[in-house]
C-alpha cells in the first residue's frame, strides 16, 4: 500500500504499525510515532492498521544542545 513516510512517498507489505516499523527498519532505539497527524504510543502500535493514503511520521531524539 502507498503511505506517506515523513512527508515523503512510500510502499509498504505490512497491514499494522509495528510491522511496518519493522518492515522499514525501525527495531533498535527510541522513536516517537504519528499517525495521519496523531501520536501512538509504542503500546498501541502492534494493533493500529494502516490504510493507504495514511500519513506515518517517525521521530527518533536527537542528541546535542
């Protein structure tokens, strides 16, 4: 399904969240996830579909100051 991943276009396989994490890379570290402009907490993402068309952000920190 087409998705827009970070503002950019994106294909996916994966039906939920968290398997569309894993699907594009996002095991290790701490991020943050939004979906269509809401924020999902990590507990939440095994069971949040996706739908195509769906806006996904993914925020990780940054370290600095």
């Amino acid at each position: 399904m087409k998705i827009l991943l970070n503002g950019e276009a994106a294909e996916v396989k994966a039906a939920t969240l968290q398997a569309v994490l894993a699907e594009l890379g996002y095991v290790d570290g701490p991020f943050a996830t939004a979906l269509n402009r809401e924020f999902v907490p990590a507990c939440e993402r095994a069971g949040t579909r996706l739908a195509e068309g769906d806006a996904l952000e993914v925020i990780a920190p940054m370290q600095g100051g």
